[in-house]
C-alpha cells in the first residue's frame, strides 16, 4: 500500500484505496482557511499519533498520508493553489524500517524537482523536509510491524522495470504481427492522459500566470529523439501509452511527431525500440509548448513512387525501388 506504483503509472492501471485525495485536499483547505500561518506539514501516517503533542494533529497544520511514495509533484503544487505559502515535509526516520523502504528517498528527488519547477515558473512557494525522528522505544511499542522488514532489499524503480522489460518486449513483440498494416488507426488501443499528468499541467498553468519566454528543463518533460537509424516500424507510436508519440501520415510523406506535454518519462519506446533509435534527453523546453500541448515532428520519410513497379512507398534511404 505505498502507492509508489499509482503514482509513476503512465496508465492510471493503478488505484489506492488507502487514501482520500478529495479529503486530503479538503482538510488542507481547512487549514489555510483557519487565519493561520500559511505553512502545510505532511507527514507519513506510520508516525505514532500518541507521540504527537496533544493538538499538532486536531488543531495543528498536519496532513497525514500512508507514504511519502504516493506524493507527486502535482500534489504540492495544488496544495500551493490552494493558498500554501510553504511545505513541510515531516521525516519520522521510519522508511529505514518500513516495508516500502522507499519514502524519503523518493520524495527527496520530488521535493527537488518540485523546487526546480516551482523556480522556473518564478513562485514564491517552497517544499523542504523536516527531521523529525520518531525514538526507537515508539515505533516498537506502536507499530512492531515495521521492524520485520529491517533487513529485506530495497527495490528501486530503475530495478523494477528494468527486471520486467523483457518481458514487456516479448509481449508487444507477439502482439504486433496481429496488427494490420492497412488503416492500421483501427486497431489503435485507446489511450489516456494520466490523472498525474493532468493534475501537474494544471498546476503549472494554475500557478504560472506569464509563460511565453520561459523554459523549462525537468524530468518531468523529457524531450524524446529519433536518430537516423529509425525503420519507420511506427512501433513506438503504438506502445506509447499517453499518445506522446504520434503517427504522421500525409501525402507526401510518413513520420513522426511528439506532444511534450503528455510524456510521462515511462522509456517504453526507448525499450522497445528495435534500432535502438529513441533517447530520452532533459534539454530546454519553452513552458509555451507544454501547455499549448504543441505537436512537433521528429522525424520524416518522404513517399516516392517506385520506378520499377509505379507504386507510391515511403523510401527509407532515398530508394526509388521499393
């Protein structure tokens, strides 16, 4: 139940039920609308409340969460819509013996591209994490379960898939003979913008009022590159999950064209590619561009007519036969 899994899924497969956005985020309105200081602190809902003082939690400026895995960026920037000035992240020093063991590590590194993003959009508002550690004599006394997984191996991320992306390559690799390669749109699964990824860009456009001439350079939108050994297999566009990447199809020519503000990062194309073509570049991207949702292309191959057979094709290195 740590959520690491919903919150980096590029196809929403994944559904808490430990938590409750809707309250989470009614309750911080609540606390910015007391008259209080605007600062929010959120802490891990493993930290014992009975060593809290006696009104942090009832009356204080506390959210509790079952894991710092769920955060994502679009959460601290729609808790800063709402009318944060600053948020604290509260260490409790619990990942060390949790079964998830993966908490701060991961809110560090979205802490810190929240901040970088948060920069760049030129908001006053800034995450950091507290430490606050939680003595040893309370997480025995109140949560024993956390000291049976002291000595298991973390997993990271990079691990995870990097374990299972055969798998996933075989999979497609089965899957891709079935598809026609006429009017091939028909067999097109249909895709969908994550919640994440609509939650962030509305953060963005939420918090940054003038963003003509800004730019951005974020993991959160990596800028996708085909080089020239592409085979126009259109593979990738077809296992992108968020249709970041998109088939062109015109008269005189194939190729294709990337939408920055729907790329999750997910690296499947970059997987999956059979030339090994694709790369996932942190570079410059003008903020104008992702949220326009600009469409821009990548890569084309010109349509000629084969000379020996008279056949419109799409001609890879410049060949007139098809």
């Amino acid at each position: 139940g740590c959520g690491a899994c919903e919150a980096v899924c590029p196809t929403d497969v994944f559904q808490l039920t430990n938590v409750d956005w809707n309250a989470f985020f009614e309750r911080a309105k609540d606390i910015l609308g007391s008259g209080k200081e605007k600062v929010l602190r959120v802490e891990c809902c493993k930290i014992p409340i009975t060593t809290l003082s006696p009104d942090r939690y009832t009356h204080g400026q506390v959210l509790r969460i079952p894991c710092f895995a769920v955060i994502t960026s679009s959460i601290f920037l729609k808790l800063f819509i709402l009318g944060a000035e600053r948020v604290d992240v509260v260490d409790g020093d619990l990942c060390r013996v949790c079964e998830s063991k993966i908490g701060v590590d991961k809110i560090r590194r979205v802490i810190s591209a929240s901040n970088y993003l948060l920069n760049r959009i030129e908001y006053a508002g800034s995450v950091s994490i507290v430490a606050e550690p939680v003595a040893g004599k309370d997480i025995v006394s109140v949560n024993r379960v956390l000291k049976e997984y002291m000595k298991e191996k973390a997993v990271s991320r990079r691990q995870l898939f990097s374990s299972i992306k055969k798998e996933i390559a075989i999979g497609v690799a089965n899957t891709i003979p079935d598809m026609p390669e006429e009017n091939d749109e028909v067999a097109r699964p249909i895709k969908i913008i994550p919640f994440e990824r609509q939650n962030l860009l509305a953060g963005i456009k939420g918090l940054c009022k003038e963003y003509e001439e800004r730019q951005v350079i974020s993991p959160f939108f990596p800028q996708v590159k085909i080089n020239n050994t592409c085979n126009n297999c259109q593979l990738c566009t077809k296992i992108c999950p968020t249709d970041a990447l998109r088939k062109i199809d015109a008269e005189d020519g194939q190729g294709i064209s990337f939408i920055a503000s729907l790329c999750t990062g997910c690296n499947l194309c970059r997987y999956l590619c059979p030339k090994k073509a694709i790369t996932l570049e942190e570079e410059p991207v003008d903020i104008s561009i992702i949220l326009n949702n600009t469409e821009t292309r990548l890569i084309w191959f010109e349509k000629t007519q084969c000379s020996r057979c008279e056949k419109i094709f799409v001609s890879l290195n410049n060949s007139s036969i098809c």
